[in-house]
C-alpha cells in the first residue's frame, strides 16, 4: 500500500466544512435588512424619489416662472381667475405627464389626472394643484400593508395667489429611515 493517492476523510470533511461556512456567508450578506439585495432596493427606491421630487421641482419653477412673467407683462392679469388657474393647472400637470392627461384638467372634463404613478389634482376652491407620486416601490394606497418596507407616497402642493405661487415640497429622503 505504498504511494497510494487520495484524499483523506478528514481532509474532505474539513473542506465540505469550510464551504458550508462560505456558503451560509454569502446567503446571510445577500438577504436581511443590511444585505446587498435590500440595499439594491434601497438605492432604485432613492433614485426613483430623486427624480420624482425634480419633476416636481421643476414643475413649480415653470409655473412660478410663467405667473411672474405674465402678472408683470400683462397689465390686471391674475392667476387666481379661473381660466388662467386652469392653464397653470394643465401647465404643471404638463411638465409631470403627457399633453393629453394635462388637457384634461383646462378643459374642465376632470379635476384630477393620473399617469405612470402620478396624480396631478387641480382644487379651484383653495386655488392648489397637489402633484402625488405612487408606483409599486412606493406602495400606492396610504392603508395598504407593504410586502416588505414602506417607501411613503410623494406628496407636493402648489399653491397660487394672484401673483405668486407657493410651493409645499415634498420631505426628502423617504428611503431607508
């Protein structure tokens, strides 16, 4: 039995042993609330807030940008008469969403309009557009119960005067608190 080859059964039980250990690491470090899995989701859920609330950013700016442009070229132009505040309406909800979604609240057929998670709802009687923000990251009923983290709707609301436009921003970082 001289210069037999092989392994020995300790050597192949130490070796099953070790990538056991290997093995339940690297499960342990892809699942949980600190696994690379749950902070992929994380970081999409803060991109996807980070583009809603721009969207959102740079809707206010085209409107407050148009109430000052018209209010001091336009002599007794007001914002808050009711078919200049539609147009600003249609002028917000175009800057989140498509043209035809956004006609919809000028024409007076509906005072809400929805498209790809968002919800632009035009109020005449306190002269606001709230923008709403809801996908299946961020859970779209307030009482449903979320599978597994509750990433908030985003919520922001513009509201005009006469000749300005106050802007609610939306709280920031929603994700991972």
């Amino acid at each position: 039995m001289k210069n037999q080859k092989g392994i020995t059964l300790i050597a192949l039980v130490v070796t099953i042993v070790v990538l056991l250990i290997l093995a339940g690491t690297s499960i342990a470090m892809l699942g949980g609330d600190n696994g690379i899995i749950t902070n992929a989701q994380d970081a999409a859920a803060a991109n996807t807030e980070g583009e809603v609330i721009d969207k959102m950013n740079v809707a206010y700016n085209t409107v407050k940008a148009n109430i000052i442009t018209k209010s001091s070229t336009i002599m007794n132009w007001d914002a808050t008469n009711t078919d200049n505040e539609k147009e600003l309406a249609k002028i917000i909800a175009g800057e989140i969403m498509s043209d035809t979604e956004a006609k919809k609240l000028k024409d007076g057929t509906t005072t809400s309009v929805t498209e790809k998670g968002y919800t632009v709802t035009y109020k005449s009687s306190d002269h606001t557009v709230e923008i709403e923000y809801a996908d299946a990251t961020f859970n779209l009923a307030a009482d449903a119960e979320p599978a597994n983290k509750h990433y908030p709707k985003i919520t922001c609301k513009i509201t005009i005067s006469s000749d300005d436009a106050v802007y609610t921003t939306p709280p920031t970082r929603h994700v991972n608190q």
